[in-house]
C-alpha cells in the first residue's frame, strides 16, 4: 500500500480537468450523502463522486445543508491530523450558526456539542482522553474475554430453545452495552436496565428525556457505590482520575464510552455475522473452510467498517483540501469506507483480500483515533465465535439478498440477520 505524498495542489487539480470549484454555499444539484449507504455497493457510488470531483466531494447532508465529503486515504490523515485547522467541535460549524439547520434536523445527534473528548480539541481533548486510553489500557484481556463469553453464553441461552433468532435485535444490540457495564461494575439487572435506557435514548423517541434520567440514576448509583467501596473497574479508575474534575465529567466520559461501544461495536459484530453467514469463503468456517473470525472482522473492517461516513470535523479558516476551497465553518465528513479503497494506495486491488493487511482506517486517525481498539476487537471477536460456537448448524433464514441495513447517512448496519440453528436447551449451573 503506498500513500501519495501529494495531496492536492493549486485550485482545480484536485478532481477532473477543467472542473469548477466553487465555495460549498454555492453549490446546488449535490448528491445526498445517504445515497452513500442506501445502495448495494457504496463504492460505485463513491466512484461516480472520485470521477466527477475527485477526493474531496461535495455533498448533501440534508435539503439545504452542505459538506465535503473526504474520501481519499491521505486527505483524511490531513484531516484527522490538524487540529489547528480542522476542528471536531460543531460550534464551529456554520450551519449551527446561519439558520440552515433547521431544529428538528435529524443531524442534531450527531453533530451537536456535547462536552466529552469526541467533540472537544487541544489540551481539553487531552485531558479528558487521558482516562479513557488508561482505562482502557487497564482492562485484563483474558477476564474480559471470559466475562463476555459468559455474558454471550447467556444472552444465547434466552433464544437458544426457539431455533431461530433474530442476530441484531436479539445479539449484536444487546451484548456490546452489557460487556462495557461490565467493566463498569454493573450487575446483570442493572446492565439490562441500562442498555433499554441507552436505546431509548438514541431512538430520539418521545421518552428519550426519560431514558436519559434513567441512565444518569444508574450512572449515579454506580459511581457512589465505587466512591463508597472502591473496586477494580473503570467507575473506580474514572472517579479516581485526577483529569476529571467533576461528576459532570465523570458521567459524561462513561457515557461517551458505553454509546460509542454499543453503537459501533453492535455494527461490526452484525457485519461479520453477516459476512460468516453469507460468504463462502467464511461460511466455508462452519465446515472446516480456511477463512476464521479474525479474517472476517478485518474484511468488516476494510470493506464495510461500523461508519461509512463519520462526522465530523469544521474548518477553522479558509483553506483548500485536494483543490476544493474548503471556507471556514465548513463541514468535513470522513468517508471511512471510501478511504479504505482509495485506488491511490491499492496498486493490488481490493485491500481486504490482503489477509493481516490493518492499515484501514476505520478506527479513525489522529489523536481523536479510537482508544479502545483491542477491547473492541476482544468483544467482537468473541461474540462471533460464540454465536458459531454454540447455535448448531446456524444460517440465514433468508436469502442474503433480502439482508436489509438500517437507514442512515452515517453507515449500513444490518437492520436484522434472521437465522434458524438446532435448538439448543438452556444449561443449568453445573451441568455440562
């Protein structure tokens, strides 16, 4: 793999010869950004995006609501990297200033301040990353992996006994959360309560306010409890840390780890259910194939990564990016997925087929780069194997073409894996 050290020269040289650049207000006829993930190949659309403007395109985020989108490897290391420059805070973004963004935006979530390490820069970013890398960092891997096998083990014994299941509502969804409240020192009741808290939050429903007083009363209660009777987990290492001054911080650190956790991690297990399931040269593991979990998850990782599109990051002056005239207040999306296949840095084609190959860049790049690779990677891994493990002759309950993702701008989750197996009675406690 091989990374151009040019990035984008003079005004114009960035995409097509004799292509226009013009400010992003300017622009209209954009193509939506969703169309990036509501199709069965985004990187034809991806493509079309290079052909016409080159790396750096722009698109439509919503009627009326412009970004780039960045898709080249290199421009996204530029990106990622400069903090002086671009900026991961949304108050610096235009659109929540000028009156584009309307109030009901679907964007909201996503690409609002919150005052946690993710949207922060700088020093205060340091600072507030600092715990999560060193909690992180503490976590014993080999009790991790057996405290997810078991808590794998025992979502598994729910819909064991029925023969079929759904693998997202069912698994994926359920598991990341209660693996992370886990290592937070919450027991089985009060894991199960937070991740229903957690969904209802982030479904924006009518109850999400309700759901986020419930997920603070959990919080509260933990961290109290940790404070009263210190323990070996992240509540005690958070509380202690001299870098979160206050509870405010301190909760608002859990919860950016629990939902970056149960979103992106929920993702990737579906997507390499998927792909086991669907693809014969993984599919081909149940029957002694070559191709193991590891080697699906790094394929996931490359080819369909939890984010296809991750925002977001906001000019903070008037700059140019592969020969668009990024201004200030822009926004920029990272086209993780489209990176990952830049034809720039692939003289071999498709980098997924590169078994070992982990330079994508699907755990973001720079110093806001995901900080909990390896217990990511531990909890997908090992709820892929137990899925394999434990569910007898699992497969697709439908025909994979009928596999359909979650609408949304910012990946392609499946929406549901429908699988029959054998079924299996729930063990009891002692029984073999």
């Amino acid at each position: 793999m091989t990374i151009p050290t040019e990035i984008g020269g003079p005004a114009g040289t960035g995409g097509p010869a004799g292509a226009v650049r013009r400010p992003l207000r300017e622009l209209t006829g954009l193509t939506p950004l969703a169309a990036t993930t509501a199709c069965p190949d985004p990187q034809h659309v991806f493509g079309r995006l290079r052909a016409e403007h080159g790396p750096v395109a722009p698109v439509e985020l919503e009627p009326g609501v412009h970004a780039w989108l960045v898709m080249g490897y290199p421009e996204i290391l530029t990106v990622t990297r400069q903090e002086q420059l671009y900026s991961c805070d949304p108050s610096d973004w235009s659109a929540q200033h000028d009156g584009s963004l309307p109030a009901d935006s679907l964007l909201r979530p996503m690409m609002s301040p919150y005052d946690n390490a993710f949207f922060v820069n700088g020093e205060r970013h340091r600072r507030l990353r600092a715990p999560i890398a060193g909690g992180m960092a503490e976590i014993d891997q080999r009790a991790m992996r057996r405290a997810v096998a078991a808590l794998c083990t025992d979502v598994i014994g729910s819909f064991a006994g029925r023969g079929e299941a759904d693998l997202v509502a069912d698994y994926a969804a359920i598991v990341p959360v209660l693996a992370v409240a886990d290592r937070f020192g919450l027991d089985a009741v009060e894991s199960h309560e937070l991740q229903a808290g957690l969904a209802a939050m982030f479904a924006w429903g009518a109850d999400a306010v309700a759901a986020r007083e419930r997920v603070m009363k959990i919080l509260a209660d933990v961290l109290a409890a940790r404070r009263a009777v210190p323990s070996d987990d992240l509540t005690t290492y958070f509380a202690e840390h001299p870098n979160l001054r206050d509870d405010a911080e301190i909760y608002d650190t859990m919860v950016l780890v629990l939902v970056a956790a149960n979103e992106n991690t929920m993702s990737c297990i579906a997507q390499t259910l998927r792909l086991m399931l669907t693809d014969e040269r993984f599919a081909g593991r149940l029957r002694g194939g070559r191709l193991g979990v590891d080697d699906a998850i790094d394929e996931v990782l490359w080819r369909d990564p939890p984010m296809t599109n991750a925002p977001a990051r906001y000019a903070l002056r008037d700059t140019e990016l592969a020969g668009q005239p990024v201004r200030r207040g822009d926004a920029l999306i990272l086209g993780l997925t489209a990176a990952n296949a830049d034809p720039r840095i692939h003289a071999g084609g498709e980098p997924w087929r590169e078994v070992g190959n982990r330079a994508h860049l699907s755990w973001g790049a720079g110093p806001h780069a995901c900080p909990a690779q390896i217990p990511a990677r531990l909890i997908i891994r090992t709820a892929v194997e137990t899925v394999l493990h434990l569910l007898p002759g699992v497969r697709l309950a439908v025909p994979p073409e009928k596999l359909e993702s979650v609408p949304s701008p910012w990946g392609r989750t499946p929406d549901s894996i429908p699988v029959r197996f054998v079924p299996v009675a729930r063990q009891q406690p002692g029984t073999d």
